[in-house]
C-alpha cells in the first residue's frame, strides 16, 4: 500500500500514462504529416509536470473501495489529467492568459510560431484556434485513455455515467463563470455575491477537481451507492477549499511558484469571495480603488499592490483563510464518516485524510 509520501511515485507513473497516451494516439496524426505538430505540443507541453490532483484522488477512490493497484488503473486515472488539459487550453483562450506554469500559455506559444514563420493572417487567432483544437483533442483522449484504460469493461461501466456528467457540468460551469463576469454584481448584497461565487467554484473546479474523480474511482472500484455520501462531501468541502486557495494565490503567490504572473487574477476581473468581502467591508476609498483597477489589461505591480492591501485591510483575506479551514475540516469529518461505514480500505482513507492538507496547503 503506498503512504503520502508515495504521492511522487504516483505522479510518475500518472506522468508515464499520460506520455504513452499521447504516443500512440499521434500515430492517428500520422497520416497528416509533420504539420501537426504544434497541435501535439500544445498538449504536451501542457500535461507535462502537473501536480496530478485529479489523477491521484481517481485513483485513491478506486482504492478506497477496495480495488488493487495496477497500470490500468494508472491509466485511468491519468484520464482526469488529460480532461484538465481541455479546461486549461479553452479556459486560457477565455481569459487571454499569457502564462501557465511559467511558460507561454498555448495559445501565446502558437501565436508566437506564427509570427516567427512568417505566415499568413492574424497570429493571435491562429494561437487560439489552436489551442482551441489542442483542448478538443484532450477531450477525444480523455475518453480514449477511460475506455482503453484495460480494467474490465464492467467496472468502467459503472463509473461512466458520472464520467460522462462530469464533462457535461464543467463546460456549464465554465459557461456560469462566463455568464458572472458579464452580468456583474451590480445591485446584489454581500450574501449574493458570495453565493454567486461560491456556485461557480463549485462546477467549475470543486466537482471536477476532487468529487467527480474520486466517486468515479470509488464507483469503478465497485463501492455501493449508498456509501458514496461521505466521499462527496469530502470532494466537495475539500474541492471548494483548494479553489479558494488557489484565489489567494492568483492574488498573493510568487509568481516562481505559482507559474502565473503576480494578481493575474486581478487583471482577469475575476469576482471571486476574496473581492466580494473586500467590496463589503471597504471604505469608499478602498471600494474606489477596486472598482477602478479590478479587470484593468494593463494593471501594473502598483495596481496590484493597491488592491493586495485592500484586500488585507478589509479582512477579507482572513475571512477567506477563515473559510477555508473550515471546509478543510468538513472534509476530514466526512473521511470520518467514510470510516464508519465500513464499506472502504481504512488504509486509502488515511491517505484522502492526508491530502486534505496537500491540497489546502499556502502554497502553488
């Protein structure tokens, strides 16, 4: 049984999958020729040292309802990493983010080799329809990866529904934060705002980034439905507080760690819970800077600086932190409940428990 301190072996292992994967699925490219190319790398490129969050909580569902490790269950798991891709390749496209894990996001990256061939029309759209083309195909593989994995065809049967689901509710959840941004906060109060946004960690990140790959894995690992309860309280409480974590780090984190430039959020206009219990606890003075400087392109380091100090002036990054322990110990009383079900691996439930910390951690 692997501990927390295996999580590394996992992730090469998820790593390897993910290489052997894209592969033997270019082969179907073959027939194209060499001028696809930059289509493969911008998949590449991007799946190539992730964190494996979404790999590593499949596959610990899987062996929390009892299932033996094996490279096919490997593989399946490295099928969230690909499906993340897709989100991150279409959701830099949205917010025309410039950098992703410290490197050109792909549709820049793309852009760039367009403009440095000499070719024809806009290189900017050509980097996006790229990109775009580049997160279909984690899509296609995603699926590929799920169905040719080699568990039995029976276990991936009963996981395939809420696999399927899954998909469906991120690309509505990428919509709702779409649909955010445009309507604004105009005219809503404090609790309206948090809810907004709270409604839009949820099906844009929380479910697809712990609840859905760990009741997936759990549901092919052959768990009853009926003991699934603890697990989705765990995914959601804990996908919730890595989301929020991951707010205050597109505000707060070094960019060295984080691979984002320094309040890129900022820049995005990202209405997040941090910003709603800025705007609600500020001054008109403080309120004014946000208001004049949030969704600004060319916000600078003294822009950023501005809206950082609000933000801690205000509380509003202590009551974020405040929420976030709170989920983080909802997620560890749901693993408590898990337990006395008696319907999982006590072993695998350790390991979910430490990882609650993992993925809470203030860090990237």
């Amino acid at each position: 049984m692997q501990t927390p301190t295996d999580l590394d072996v996992l992730r090469r292992r998820v790593q390897q999958a993910i290489d052997g994967q894209i592969a033997g699925a270019t082969q179907s490219l073959a027939a194209i020729g060499e001028e696809t190319a930059p289509l493969v790398s911008a998949v590449s490129g991007l799946l190539t040292g992730g964190k494996g969050l979404r790999a590593g909580f499949l596959y610990w569902g899987y062996r929390a309802a009892g299932g033996a490790d094996s490279d096919a269950l490997v593989r399946l798991a490295a099928s969230m990493e690909f499906f993340q891709g897709a989100a991150l390749l279409h959701d830099d496209v949205m917010d025309r983010s410039d950098i992703r894990r410290g490197m050109p996001s792909a549709h820049r990256a793309v852009a760039s080799l367009h403009q440095q061939r000499g070719w024809a029309g806009d290189a900017d759209r050509f980097g996006e329809g790229t990109a775009i083309l580049a997160g279909d195909l984690c899509l296609t593989w995603c699926d590929e990866l799920y169905a040719t994995c080699g568990l039995p065809g029976e276990e991936l049967a009963r996981g395939r529904q809420l696999f399927d689901s899954m998909r469906t509710q991120l690309m509505g959840g990428q919509f709702l934060d779409l649909l955010e941004s445009a309507r604004g906060w105009h005219g809503l109060g404090l609790e309206a705002r948090i809810a907004s946004a709270r409604k839009v960690i949820r099906f844009k990140s929380a479910k697809y980034t712990i609840e859905h790959p760990l009741l997936i894995g759990a549901l092919v690992g052959g768990a009853p439905d009926g003991s699934l309860a603890p697990l989705s309280d765990y995914g959601l409480a804990l996908g919730e507080a890595f989301q929020l974590r991951d707010d205050l780090l597109g505000v707060f984190g070094d960019p060295e760690a984080t691979g984002k430039p320094a309040g890129d959020d900022l820049r995005e206009g990202k209405r997040t819970v941090l910003v709603a219990h800025a705007l609600d606890a500020a001054s008109d003075a403080q309120r004014e800077v946000v208001e004049s400087l949030l969704g600004r392109d060319d916000l600078e380091l003294g822009g950023v600086e501005s809206i950082r100090q609000v933000l801690v002036d205000t509380g509003a990054v202590e009551r974020v932190e405040s929420l976030i322990t709170v989920l983080a110990d909802e997620s560890v009383r749901a693993v408590d409940r898990a337990r006395a079900t008696g319907s999982y691996d006590a072993s695998a439930l350790d390991v979910l428990e430490a990882l609650v910390a993992v993925s809470t951690a203030r860090r990237s």
